[in-house]
C-alpha cells in the first residue's frame, strides 16, 4: 500500500496553482509572462485565459432578461458603427499600415477607441497583422483558413498562448510611445470603463429620462456585450471568409477576395484582395462603385485638420497585375474572325 506524503501533495497543488496563476493574471496585465518561452502546448487553447472572451458570448444571453428598447438598440448599434470604425480605420488603416498621418495626441485617442473594440491593445493587433502579410496564406500564417481551416482562422488562432503575447520587435514604430505601450498593456482598462460608463447611463436615463424605458443593466447587455460580440465576428470575417469568398482582381500570391457583403459589414474592409495588392493605400475601395465607408470618414476627418497625406493608391498600380484583364494564351493565337 502507498504511503501517504502530505509535502508531496502539496508541492502538486502549488505546482498546479502556480501554472494557473499566470492565465488569470493576463486577464488584467497582458504583457504579463510575456518574456516565457512558449511549450509547445502553446498551440492550444489556454481555457482559462479566454474566460472572460467565452464570458461576452454567455452574457449576450441576458437580453431575453433585460428585454429591449429603442434606446438600448440605438446604442448597440452606434457603438458598433464607432468601433468598428476604430478597427478599420485607426488600428488596421493607421497603426498596421501608416496609411495616413496625425499628432501623438489624436494617435492616443485613435487608440482607446481601437482598444474599446476589446480586440487587444493597438501594437498587438499591429504586430500580428503586419505578420499576416509578411506571410499571407502561407504556413506561418497563424490565421489563414486554407491551412487551419475556418473555425481557427475566425476565432482559434488567438486564444492560444503563442499568439497571446504582443511581439513589441515587429512595431519599434509604436513600441517608442510609452503611452500606447501602457494601453496595450492595460487595455482591459478602457473595456471596463466603456461597461461602467454604459451601466451609469443606463440608470441615469432610467431615473432621469423614463420615458426612453431603459436601464443600467439593459444599456450594459445591448450597449456592450452583444455590440462587442458582433463586433467581433464581423471583424473576424475578413481572416476566415475573405480569403475564400469573392472574387480576386489582382494577382497577390494569397488567396485574397475582394467581397462585397463584407465590405459593407466591415466598412470597407471586405475589398481585401484590394487592400493586399496595396496595403498602404488608405482607401480599399479602388473604383468609386466599392462603397468604403472608412475612407469617406477618414476624409472628413482630413478635412477637419485632424488626420492629413492620406496615402491613395498610384495611378500605375491600379491596372498592375489585374487578373481580369489577363488575355488566354489560346486567344491570342486564335485566328482573327
């Protein structure tokens, strides 16, 4: 029979302890451990560092609790039209392709409303998409759905521990401004505030505005939980269904589309097999007839001396590697009629 060692079984539970301590403390601090050399498990999904992503996805099932109301709709709805904005504008356009220019001040403040997207700090979104081009549909493609397959392209590739960490080497560009490093550090900051806010709202215009039949909690669910997840797999689309779905203008050696439904979903983003061909370019929609609602609103912003040299796409390139003007080789030695 086995003898019993309580300083065994208590150096097992430490052990056990101490490995879970660091996915719980990267819910608040995401650089935290990011000097670890990842196992090779860091492949798979760390559980319970994504507690609180699962946890936006249970929570959305509060509406049939809280009920509805114009008031809580609007506000689900403008502030997915404000986020994702953020995304595509200031955290794809802006900080992963420099697309156009700004002051530090307005850089900060493109950055908290990208990070109230809750789709990680501004360098590690940066970071792992100026990767994805480097190696679009390629092997080390970490979101590419023709070698992971579309569940890991959507939603698999970042919840796992070597795609966790921001890789600060690939954005010395960012890395030198001390305050975005901090929001990337701390971005579940700006997530917490955006629910506090909501919540405050919501119970202000409960006892001040009645008539708009809203409350706290209400506000909170629509507001930000469900608009966040919305937000999420719209955003998410453009790795898993644009590089299958739509058609390729331009030969970009990825398997690009340019898709109109997710262009309109995305603001503009869906006209991907545009934006491979050239990722600087600030507007995607190459011909007046591909809606990109980004690029409108980044002139307005132009306009209002808050963003200026909008990088447009040149003038040779347009026509450059278009595959749909690519003449058959049987054709051309065809006989005239």
């Amino acid at each position: 029979m086995a003898s019993f060692h309580p300083s065994r079984r208590r150096h097992s539970l430490t052990a056990r302890l101490s490995s879970l301590v660091p996915s719980v403390l990267r819910w608040f601090d995401a650089w935290a451990g990011s000097e670890e050399r990842q196992p090779p498990s860091a492949q798979q999904v760390d559980w319970l560092r994504v507690v609180p992503f699962l946890a936006m996805h249970l929570l959305c099932g509060l509406v049939f609790w809280v009920g509805w109301s114009w008031t809580a709709v609007v506000t689900a709805a403008l502030l997915y039209a404000v986020r994702m904005f953020a995304i595509t504008a200031f955290y794809h356009r802006y900080f992963s392709h420099r697309a156009f220019k700004t002051s530090r001040w307005w850089q900060f403040v493109f950055a908290v409303l990208g990070a109230s997207a809750v789709q990680r700090g501004p360098l590690w979104w940066a970071a792992h998409h100026r990767h994805h081009h480097a190696h679009s549909d390629q092997a080390l493609d970490v979101h590419s759905p023709h070698h992971q397959g579309f569940w890991w392209s959507h939603v698999g590739w970042f919840l796992t521990p070597a795609a966790f960490g921001t890789k600060v080497h690939a954005v010395p560009d960012l890395a030198k401004f001390p305050e975005l490093c901090f929001l990337d550090r701390f971005d579940i900051l700006v997530a917490l505030s955006l629910a506090g806010f909501l919540y405050g709202l919501g119970a202000g215009l409960e006892a001040w505005a009645p008539a708009l039949e809203t409350n706290g909690l209400q506000l909170l669910v629509w507001g930000f939980f469900l608009s966040t997840v919305v937000l999420y797999h719209c955003t998410y689309t453009v790795n898993s269904l644009a590089h299958q779905f739509g058609r390729q203008r331009y030969a970009t050696n990825d398997q690009s589309r340019n898709n109109l439904f997710l262009a309109l979903i995305t603001f503009g983003e869906g006209w991907h097999n545009n934006h491979h061909h050239y990722p600087a370019a600030a507007r995607q929609g190459f011909y007046w007839w591909e809606i990109d609602l980004t690029y409108y609103l980044l002139v307005v912003l132009a306009w209002l001396g808050i963003i200026w040299d909008l990088k447009p796409l040149p003038p040779h390139l347009r026509e450059a590697k278009r595959l749909d003007l690519v003449v058959p080789a049987y054709s051309r030695h065809a006989p005239a009629p």
